[in-house]
C-alpha cells in the first residue's frame, strides 16, 4: 500500500451565545458565520428585521438586525441557504445566499409595501448581492468544486483546484514525482512543496511521513476547497506554507445522487521529445525518450445523498474506481571514461511500468439535533497499490531482454495518524463585540518503516575505468550498495490556541491571537531524540471599511507559523539504518568472460578494497542526533491589501484587489556532517582528537550527522575520536566514550539560513450570473535566500528537513540567489460562457515566467579542504573556466527556462434535462496548443568519477529535465438527480 489513508472522524459543531461556552470540533473549518446587511431602497439600515436562514437540511436559523440593519449567523454549516427577511412596512424577500468556510457577508435590500418597484418574491428567490467579508483576514481562495467543475476545465484532484489560487505555483516535476503518492503538488508563498498543510472535514491529512501529499477523497465527494496562503488565523497551525482546508459535501432533505464517467485516452495525448538527467558514478547522464510513453486513464463514480429521518439525519456517500495505466519513457545511459573523457552509450533501454486501480471511497453523515447542535461523522478510504516494475530492450535490436522485473528497491510502510481535538467560542460585548475562541488539539503520530533493496544489496559490476582510483591499474572492481531500515516510531505533537475577533467600531475591527505548539519524536527504541515546546505563533490581523459602505476593505496581519518535522526524519536520523558503500576485487568471472554467481544467484567476488561506513546498525544515542539547544523551523509573515467591490456602473458585479506580501524564513532545523565542525573545534582548543590537520576529511567523515539550526553554535553530545554507540554488528561498542561540548557558530561556519518572498497580487472576479464569470490574478514576485525550505528541488531530494544544503559547509559557497519556486511573473484566468441553457464555454489560461538555475559540481579543495570529493556533486561550482577549471556557479545566475504558456477548454452540452435527472456530455482538452516549454533542466555540469576528475564536464548541462505536461483530452459523462 502506497499512501493510504483510512481515516474516521466525528465531529460536534455548536453555535454558542452570549458567554455560554460549547464544546466543538474542527468548527470554522467546516463551518462559517453569515452577516448581512439589510437596508431600504434609500440605503438607510432597516432596524429589528426578522431573518431567517433555512438549510437544504430543513435547519432554521434566526437572528435580528441591529441599529445599524446588521446581523450575525455564527457557526453555520458550510453550504447553500435561503435568507427570509421580514419587517412591518416592508415586503418580506427571500434571496439565496452560500456560506463558505470561515464565512460570508452579503447585502440585503427590502422594498417598501405597495412599492411601484417591489419584486414579488413569493414564488422567485433570487441570489444575494456579496459584499466584503469584513471577518477574517486571511488571503487565498474559496471555491465551490463542483460550480467550478461544471464550468471551467479543471483537473479532477484537489491540486488541480489548489492551482487557481494567487501565489500558488507547481513545484519542480521531480519533487511530484519523488513523492510517495500519486498527487500533484503546490508551493504556496514561496515556500517549498513541503510546508503545508491540508485538512478534510477538520481532520488534519497530511502525509506525516513527508509532508509531500496529502488524504485524497473521490472528486465528487468535495464540497468546497478553501487555500489559505497567509494571515490565517491562530486555530491554523503546523505549515510555514499554506493551508489547504477540504470539506466534503452533506445530504439534503432532498435525495441526489448520480454517476460519472471520465476517460482520458492515450491516442489522444501529445508526446514530447527527449529530455535528460544527470548520471550516477562514472556516467555522462541518461536520455530519455518520451515519445515511447503511454498513459490512460479511465475514472467511473457512483454517488448518494439524502436523508435517513428527515430534518434531522443525512448521509452522503461516493464511491470512486479509477483505472490508470502508465508505461514510462524509455531510458538510456551513457557511461564516461575517466581516463579519455569518450561518452559510450548503454546496450539496453529500460521502461518503467505503473498501474492501479484501487477504489475510493468516502461517506459523510450529519446528525441534526437542534438548529444550534450538530454532530458529524466522515469515513475516508483512499489506500491504493501501485504495482511498478521494469522492462529491459535491447538498444540494437529493440527486442525484448528481461521481459518484466520487479522493482529493484522495497520501501514500504505505514502511517497512523490518531487526532484528539476540542474548542469553545464565547460571544460577549466589550468595548465592542467579540467571538473569543479557544481550543486545544494533539495528534499521536505512527511511522513503520521496512525498506531494502531486493536481495538484500545492491550489487553494480563495475569496468576498469569506473574503478579507477580505487582498484589496481586495468582492473575492474565490484561495488555492493547496502541500505535496509526497519522499525516503528512514534511522535506526539500538541497545541493550544486563543484568538478573539474584536469589532471595536462599525467599520473597524483586529483579530488577535496566539497560537503555542510543542512536539516530541522517538527514535526506534521509544526515547525520545527531539522535545521542542513553547513555539508561540502570535497573529494579529484587522479590517477598515474606511468610507463604511461596506464595498472598499483595507486589511492587514502579522502572523509567525511554525513547521513540525516529518516521521521520515525519525526513521532516516534515528533509527540506526544500515549503509554501507563498499568495494571489492573482482568479480570472479568463467572463461568466457561471464560473472559467476554462487549458489543463491549473487556475484563471488575477493577482498576488500573500500568501505564507506555511512551508518551504523542500532539506534544512535538520542542524546547525540541533536544539538542540545535546537530551535524550531519558523516564518514570519507580514500582508497589506485592499479590496473594492463595484455595485454599479459598467463594472458592477465586478471585485479588484491589491495586496503586498513579505515573508521571511526565521529559522531552520537541518542536518549536518558534523565531523566538519568537530576537526575545526580539535583545532582551535588544539585538543587532540585524532585529526591530522584542519583539512582531514578521513577523520571528519567518522562522525554521524546532527540536527541543527545553521548559521547558530552548538552544543552537541558526540565522542570526540568518532566512536559510534554501536559496533559493526549492532551491539554496544565499548570505545564510546562521549561528552558535551561547545561548536561556535564558526567552528560550524555556517551562515543564517535566508528564504524572503516579497510579492504584489492584484485580483479581479465577476461572479457568474448565469451567462459569464471571469476571475483571476496577476502575481509579482521575488524568492531570494540560501534554502529552499524542507526539500530541495535542485537535486530533487524529498528527504524532508534532511536535505544536502547544510550537510558541508562547502554546499552553502554560492548558495544565495533566486529560489527554484521563484517566478517573477504569473498571470491566471479562468471563466466560462454560457450562450444558450444547457451549454456551457469554458477556459483557463496561464502564463508564467521561467525557472532561474545555477549550477552544482564539487567545491575545490584549494577553496575549502573539507568539501567532499566523493559521492554525489553537491556545490555550487562548475568546470566553466579557462581549460574547465571549477568557478563558483551560484545558485539562479546561470540561466533561466521561458515562459510557460497555457490554455485549457471545456466544452459541456446537456443532453437530458427532465425530472428524472440531467445527463452532460463534456470535452475538456488540457493544454489546448500543447505548449511544450522546459520547465526544468539538467542543473549538474560535473560529471560524477571515481577518480574525482575535476574537469569531467557534463554534456548534458542546461537541457531539458523536464517540460510542460502534453496536450490531453479527457471525455465526460455525468448522470445527476
């Protein structure tokens, strides 16, 4: 199983009054407050008005405007309503409204009695005019999934919907595609692909593992999609990025219910020419021929909702089967002679092969007690079974060699994720109106680890020419790859909330709140090797209606948001992994030249030659996997915006915003070599450790790797000769003799860590109104620091917090510059038309610019002599000089990918439209000009060798990795009642 979730939630949702206090779970994500205005035809306010807000689940709601003609509906269920307003004098309107999560505001108008210009509404309910949302201060986007699925081409996945909001970009193809599920994913903000976070239905479904996923619900099943990318409030925690708020939809008094059928076929797909990637030891690279791709995708749904007992019980349930069959690329490397710098092409190509078909399914009920009591039940399953394996083809002939392999490297596992949750909400009036709200929740978290290569190693028969420097002259060597991790570990990761929305006057209100989260990992013995409490996260936002027509908003908020570490920090720091690269004369070969194999099929081979000890078995002390005063991965937020909405004029029905951004990384939690640190401090209190001398990486590289937050000191808990807790055999190693000791900020020599996004959104929306609607954004933005965030899309690397930006202060020579989710440009539309009933034009368009790019080889020992000469380049400095000579090559400055441009078109006629139900026939085609622009190349200019040759450059340097996905056309049938 490959991403599963299995996930049961129940949730109780109060409205609470006046200072009485309720208990409620997960209340504004699955819940909003409605306000409204209501006004005469003068636009004078209408004091002591009846309204009412009935549910398609038969809830009534009541409330009275104020002196002012305003009123308050907290904690109403997500969803569709009709508002029924009534005052002597005037005629009684009923007008539809819709409450998203967080809320919704809207201006109501009644007529005077006997009015030429009053609108019978006994038997006509029309929709409510929106105005400003004067409640919250966070920025994003709210969409209603299925509106927008039936109007606008869209992917079927909560990425795809992600993907409109301001700020929110696509991440590098090799950090989607390293994840451990079948997802899309989103950098919101500037930040990486793996700091945010995303709940269904309350319930938070992150993947805890790397937080490079997420809890997939069948498409159907969604109701509403809220992204939030900055100034959420202090309810919203454990993501530096964004939070992605999914909830699902509920069953009316009225049965619905319906199937859909969606294909998208192959024959029908673009292709794409050959793209690269860099190569492993003593190889030039890999070509990859796109053009012998297949993908096809069939998705079928089944979906019912009703009630149980009227008024009171509902459920909805979606059942979700989808068919994916996925042949990938065929591949081809290209070995690179050391000694004459020739480029030999391999013998074979190898094709990746995928396929799954696992069904989803998801099921909500909702128990209406009373209008200001309900209690909510979800059930989730989204397990699937990726079978991937490998087919071998001859490079000459194109004929088959090894039919079907399976996957060289087992990584299985399994996440549980046990969550406790409970909140109160106090209203009351002081110096103006407050919603004070309090809570509590703690997650206990669950990771099992069970990874290996097939067989035990990986075993790589190597040519002589691989081998040089290593085996004797003229010989070839073989090389044995040992990495296997199994074990349970565990986490408990808690918080508590306050957070108080203050209207201090009519037309001005703050909302203030802090936010203090605490976590505690284990390492595979139980003990526990990280204990971070007291991480406060202030938020303070506001709202001025400056002119107080409820049409212009001036907002702002500060905010701090902190990021927990992922459980596969657990199982890589903690666990006592098993690595080892060795290698061995050999391997012994028959007289026709053939490897002989023993008699449980692995290579024979002689002695020793190399052994690079890259973990020890057993869990290392917990005590030395952190520096003893480590400090939370935090953000610092700061938004400035305003909005408008027309109410008349030509642009009537139209909102425009603007809004600046700045955000800045204020610490962060990596791992390091720190034997690099220990030689520097043996040196400089000349202590003897064993050390030839301040460039001995020997004796460095016998020390493990530390948490730690760069650019501080340390204080570390380490054996100072390199003795390890645990021998080669696992057991407890006499020679362990630690202590405590003191690194400087220089004997570590690190700089601050620096991530700043500083960006301009401008919005625009008209509201469809039955014929157009038109909405989107335009995004001016800079992403400039040393690091990425938790992943690092360089490379590719998904080792969440683990990556190899701080592993040597070589790494971080040339790190400054622009980011890889930097995209100074980025324009979205997306609208639809609907000319006649029954058929709808729909389109998105987006135009972003490129991907700035350095380049990364190995940092010569004459600018650092303990920069890593072996194993996978990892500076920024590149064979680009006179005669190829190593030249600092910083990250961003050697070139920039273009533009990308796409549209999307959905067109969808109604077939059948009676009482039975409606029946949509829908062509959606994805990348309509199939745009086929790099969006990302090969960004390592060294070519990897044995011997270390530091002018071996990469042929393969700056083309393309990856490009824009190939035109596709998806086919749709849907049946709904």
């Amino acid at each position: 199983m490959i991403g599963g979730t299995a996930l049961m939630a129940l949730t109780a949702v109060s409205a609470t009054m006046l200072a009485a206090p309720s208990a409620a779970v997960a209340q504004d994500y699955t819940s909003g407050v409605l306000t409204g205005n209501v006004t005469d035809g003068s636009g004078a306010p209408i004091a002591g008005a009846a309204v009412s807000a009935t549910s398609a689940q038969g809830t009534v709601r009541t409330a009275t405007t104020d002196a002012n003609g305003s009123f308050r509906m907290p904690a109403l269920a997500i969803g569709n309503y009709e508002i029924t307003i009534s005052q002597s004098g005037y005629d009684t309107s009923t007008q539809r409204a819709t409450v998203a999560p967080g809320g919704a505001s809207y201006a109501f108008t009644l007529r005077a009695a006997g009015s030429s210009d009053a609108t019978e509404l006994s038997d006509v309910v029309v929709t409510a005019r929106r105005v400003q949302d004067f409640n919250a201060t966070d920025t994003g986007l709210t969409v209603s999934v299925q509106d927008l699925a039936e109007r606008v081409p869209v992917g079927r996945s909560i990425n795809a919907v992600t993907l409109f909001t301001p700020g929110a970009s696509a991440p590098d193809a090799s950090i989607g595609a390293s994840s451990r599920r079948n997802q899309g994913l989103v950098s919101l903000s500037g930040t990486s692909a793996a700091e945010s976070v995303y709940y269904i239905n309350g319930l938070n479904v992150t993947d805890q593992r790397s937080f490079l996923g997420y809890g997939e619900v069948p498409f159907e099943f969604i109701q509403t999609i809220e992204t939030k990318t900055g100034g959420y409030q202090a309810e919203f925690g454990r993501g530096t990025g964004g939070v992605v708020n999914i909830v699902t939809r509920s069953g009316t008094n009225e049965f619905t219910g319906g199937l859909s059928v969606f294909y998208t076929p192959d024959k029908l797909r673009a292709s794409r020419g050959t793209s690269y990637t860099q190569g492993g030891n003593n190889s030039a690279g890999t070509e990859v021929y796109n053009q012998y791709s297949y993908s096809e995708v069939a998705d079928y749904t089944a979906f019912l909702g009703g009630p149980i007992i009227k008024d009171h019980l509902f459920f909805f349930g979606t059942y979700n089967v989808r068919d994916v069959k996925s042949e990938g690329a065929y591949s081809r490397a290209f070995a690179y002679n050391q000694a004459t710098g020739a480029i030999t092409p391999g013998a074979n190509y190898s094709q990746a092969i995928s396929s799954y078909d696992d069904p989803r399914w998801g099921l909500k009920l909702d128990f209406v007690i009373n209008p200001n009591h309900r209690i909510e039940a979800t059930f989730l399953n989204d397990e699937s079974t990726t079978e991937s394996q490998t087919r071998t083809y001859s490079a000459t002939t194109g004929a088959g060699l090894t039919g079907i392999t399976d996957p060289l490297y087992s990584d299985a596992g399994e996440d549980i994720r046990e969550t406790y949750r409970v909140d109160a909400d106090f209203y009351f009036n002081l110096f103006g109106d407050h919603h004070v709200r309090v809570g509590y929740d703690r997650e206990d978290l669950t990771s099992s680890a069970e990874s290996a290569y097939s067989g035990g190693a990986l075993y790589n028969v190597l040519t002589a020419a691989q081998c040089a420097g290593i085996a004797a002259a003229g010989q070839g060597c073989l090389n044995i790859v040992t990495f296997a991790n199994n074990g349970v570990f565990t986490a408990e990761q808690s918080a508590f909330y306050i957070q108080d929305s203050w209207d201090i006057t009519d037309n001005f209100s703050v909302q203030l709140g802090v936010r203090n989260d605490q976590y505690t990992y284990n390492n595979v013995d139980g003990e526990a090797y990280i204990d971070l409490k007291d991480q406060w996260a202030p938020r303070l936002g506001f709202n001025w209606d400056p002119f107080g027509n409820k049409v212009d908003r001036v907002y702002g908020s500060i905010g701090d948001y902190y990021l927990p570490i992922a459980t596969n920090t657990s199982i890589r720091a903690s666990s006592g992994e098993i690595y080892t690269d060795a290698y061995y004369t050999g391997p012994t070969r028959d007289g026709s030249g053939n490897v002989v194999l023993d008699a449980n099929g692995y290579p024979t081979y002689g002695s020793l030659l190399q052994l690079d000890y890259l973990s020890p078995p057993g869990a290392p002390d917990p005590r030395a996997v952190t520096e003893a005063d480590l400090k939370p991965m935090y953000e610092r937020e700061f938004i400035l915006g305003y909005e408008h909405s027309f109410i008349d004029g030509r642009f009537a029905d139209w909102s425009v915003g603007v809004r600046g951004i700045y955000r800045n990384l204020e610490s962060a939690i990596e791992d390091t070599a720190i034997g690099d640190a220990i030689v520097r401090y043996c040196v400089r209190t000349n202590t003897a450790c064993g050390q030839s001398g301040p460039g001995d990486a020997d004796f460095a590289s016998l020390f493990p790797y530390v948490l730690f937050n760069p650019g501080d000191g340390a204080t570390v808990f380490i054996d100072l000769e390199g003795d390890t807790r645990t021998d080669a055999a696992g057991v407890a190693n006499p020679a362990y003799n630690p202590q405590t000791i003191n690194l400087t900020a220089e004997d570590l020599g690190f700089d601050e860590v620096e991530r700043t996004y500083k960006a301009l959104e401008f919005t625009f929306r008209r509201e469809f109104d039955g014929v157009w609607g038109l909405a989107g954004s335009y995004t001016l933005a800079q992403s400039k620091g040393n690091y990425e965030g938790a992943v690092k899309s360089d490379i590719g690397q998904t080792d969440t917090s683990l990556t190899q930006d701080y592993d040597h202060v070589a790494n971080q020579l040339g790190s400054y510059g622009y980011l890889p989710n930097h995209h100074a440009h980025t324009f979205k539309a997306y609208g639809n038309w609907m000319p006649a009933d029954g058929f709808n034009i729909g389109a998105s368009f987006t135009a972003q610019s490129g991907r700035k790019y350095g380049c990364i080889g190995r940092v010569p020992l004459s600018v650092d002599p303990l920069a890593p000469q072996v194993g996978t380049p990892s500076g920024w400095y590149c064979p680009f000089g006179e005669n190829n000579a190593s030249i600092q090559t910083p990250r961003g400055s050697q070139g920039e990918t273009d533009w990308t441009y796409q549209v999307d078109l959905n067109i969808a006629y109604t077939v059948m439209d009676s009482p039975s139900g409606k029946l949509t026939a829908s062509v959606d085609v994805f990348n309509l000009f199939d745009g086929d622009t790099a969006t990302r190349v090969v960004e390592q200019g060294l070519i990897r060798t044995s011997g270390n040759v530091m002018t071996a450059r990469s042929p393969y340097y700056g083309m393309a990795r990856s490009y824009q996905a190939p035109r596709s056309i998806r086919f749709g049938l849907r049946y709904a009642f």
